[in-house]
C-alpha cells in the first residue's frame, strides 16, 4: 500500500515507499516502477529540485502519473514564462517559448502556479519584461501578456512586502531554515501573490480577507499553522510604513493616473544601460557579432518587403538590444538608417518614419541619420521641410557630398 508520494516535476519523477521498499517512477514509465538502487534517493532529495508531497491511503499508480504529469507541465510553463522575458534569448525562442506557455497557460493550475512564483519574487536585473510584452502583444496571447503587466506594475509592491518579510519572519520561526521553508511555502500557495495585488490595489485592509480566506482551509494551517497572524502582521507592517507608494489605506484618495504606454523600442533606446558582460560568459568575436546582426537585418529587410511590419518591429526589439550591447550607437544609426531605406523604396513612410525616429533617439551628430531624416521628408512630399533639413545638414557637415545632392534632387 502505497501512502505518501514524493513529486517533482522538474525532474519528472517521484519517488514512493512500498512494503518497505522504496521506488522511483516517471511520466512515461509509471506503470513500470524502479526499485530504488543505493544513493538514488538520496541524490532525489539533493539534487536542489522542488518536490511536493502527496499523503493519502492507498494511493495509485495512475494517481502518481496524474500528480506528476501535473507538476512536470507547470514547471516546463514556468520555464517558458521565465524564457519570454530572458534578453539573453532571441526573439524568435522567446517568442515560441510565449505561444508555448499560453496553451500551458489553458490549464488553470499552471497558470495558478506560474502567477504565484513571478508574482512572489522581484524580477532579475537582467529581466527584459518590456520586450516580454512587447513579442506577447504581437501574437495572439492574452493570458500571458496579462500576466506579464501585472508583474511589471507589482514590482514596487513585491519589493515593499519582502523588506516587510525581512523584518517580521523572524518573530514566527525559530531559525533560518525554518523561515526559509515558510517564505517558499507563502510563495507556492500563491499567498505572496495575492498580497502583492493587494499592495498593487492600494486597498490593504482586504488583507483581512485574505487571512480568512486562507485561515480556512485546512492545508494552509498544515502547513503555516502561524499563517493567518503572518498575513495580519504584514498587514500591520504595511500599514504603519511610512512613504510606500505602492500602499494606501482603502479610503477614497485620489489614485494617480496610470502611465502612458510606451514604445517598447522607443523605451529601450532612451533608458539603455549597456550590460557588463561576467568573465565566464562566451565573448563574441567580431566576425560573430557581424554575422549575426547581417541575419537580423536580412531578415527585417524581408518583413518589410512582405508588408509584415508587426513581425519586423519584433525582430528589430531584438536587433536594436544586440546592437546595443556588442556595437556602437553609430553602427546602430546606420542600420536604422538603411532599413528606413528599405521601407521608403516600397513605401512603407510609416515604417520609415519610425526607423529614422529611432535612430535620432540615439542622441549622436551623425551624418547618415540626419541625410536619411532629410530624404524621408522628400519621400512624403514636405519639400519646404526637406529642403531647410538639408541645409541643417550641410551646416553640419558642408563637405558632405549626399547630403547636397539631396538638397538638389529637393530643387528639381
């Protein structure tokens, strides 16, 4: 008889104990369990994988696969949601990681279970959730675009209730262990996460309905028996933290107006900090970085060409960051400038426009980027304006030779 069950769907495997004989399963094998060799068990528990417990009378084989088969795709849709805001990733993998985790995301406990560990933790540095959301809008998923703006809009809140926790964990726990095992299990049931869209609210006082809530179901108090007075605590806490704007008291004061949304391109050029690359991470030749970004463009060139100028903008987020990063804003203004090019020899202005946009945004006295912005006028038919661009232009740059045969084709 089989009574308690260890799941972790990282791995994708549990382990069970039976007539005093412990086995392992898997997914795929479940109906053929493993008796447990020397070290295997101990190499399950310290191989730093996630597990749940599943405690019950005569559990089955095929409740195991279930339970398993469940954590094993809760975890892979956190892996992908994780995938969709990684700068590290191009924007295609992203991309495919964000379709991938959307179907996942039809599944209510997978969603449940990505919601409560984004939203119980604040996002790394090196987190790209502007471009995250930026791929999400351009294909059809909702579910996770969603989620990806409330975890953008909770970030002050999930740093104000871990400065919180910080404080007050110690007063319920006996040592750090402890305390360490109680903050993973208020991440996991999703209890931080709803306390963080509370904050997010403004209105902490349904924080009492949040203890009651929880206060009443019996695996909570199983497992945090301190539970409610944690919630109670950090309410207080919340309340008598002075300055936090990510609070207020639920009254009726006036709300400040939520921000406009901007140009993930656009935020990303102006707010740009070019990343310090750890000693052990590959470095990209020269030969490499050209390459890749030739790819890039020979890719954007063919989206604009097919009129597919969603797909584009998302490929050119992604050319733009690794330009960034591995060039100079001169290397980046003249690709900016020759896909604008691009777009006006098939009429794309509005395309056009946008890339000269960008490329201004630079902030750099370049030649290239002030002859294009000239020419674009022309494409429109502002001619006046071409025309006292030009002779900016030439100001700036009097022995430039494009620049004052723009200037003439402008008189003809």
């Amino acid at each position: 008889m089989i009574e308690q069950v260890f799941i972790s769907g990282q791995i994708g495997k549990a382990i069970y104990e039976e007539d005093n004989r412990h086995f392992i399963v898997g997914v795929e094998d479940y109906e053929n369990p493993i008796e447990c060799r020397y070290g295997d068990i101990s190499m399950f528990f310290d191989c730093g994988a996630e597990f749940t417990i599943i405690s019950s009378k005569d559990i089955g084989l095929s409740d195991i696969r279930n339970s398993l088969e469940s954590s094993r795709l809760a975890y892979r849709a956190l892996f992908l949601a994780i995938s969709g805001f990684d700068g590290e990733l191009s924007n295609e993998i992203r991309s495919l990681s964000i379709e991938a985790v959307e179907e996942l995301f039809q599944n209510k406990s997978s969603y449940a279970f990505v919601r409560a560990r984004l939203l119980g933790r604040p996002l790394p540095e090196m987190a790209d959730i502007n471009g995250a959301i930026f791929l999400a809008e351009s294909g059809d998923t909702p579910i996770i675009k969603l989620l990806y703006k409330e975890v953008q809009a909770s970030q002050k809140a999930v740093q104000d209730l871990l400065e919180v926790w910080k404080k007050i964990a110690l007063k319920f726990f006996d040592s750090y262990e402890e305390q360490a095992r109680g903050e993973r299990a208020l991440i996991e049931m999703g209890v931080f996460a709803e306390i963080v869209t509370v904050m997010t609210s403004g209105d902490i006082k349904a924080l009492d309905s949040i203890a009651m809530n929880y206060g009443l179901q019996p695996e909570f108090k199983k497992k945090l028996p301190k539970g409610v007075f944690i919630i109670k605590d950090i309410k207080t806490q919340l309340l008598n933290s002075s300055g936090s704007s990510s609070v207020t008291t639920g009254g009726n004061e006036e709300k400040e107006e939520e921000p406009v949304e901007v140009d993930p391109i656009r935020r990303l050029i102006t707010g740009f900090v070019k990343k310090k690359w750890k000693g052990e991470r590959k470095q990209l030749t020269t030969i490499e970085i050209k390459d890749r970004v030739d790819r890039q463009i020979d890719a954007i060139k063919k989206l604009i060409h097919r009129d597919k100028m969603h797909q584009a903008r998302r490929y050119l987020y992604d050319l733009i960051r690794f330009n960034l990063n591995h060039g100079k804003k001169e290397h980046v203004g003249m690709t900016l400038c020759s896909l604008a090019k691009v777009a006006m020899d098939v009429h794309k202005l509005e395309m056009a426009d946008k890339l000269v946009e960008y490329a201004f945004l630079l902030g750099i006295e370049d030649i290239v980027i002030r002859s294009t912005g000239a020419q674009l006028l022309k494409e429109k038919g502002q001619l006046a304006e071409a025309l006292s661009a030009y002779d900016e232009t030439i100001k700036t740059f009097p022995d430039n030779v494009v620049a004052r045969a723009g200037r003439a084709e402008v008189l003809k």
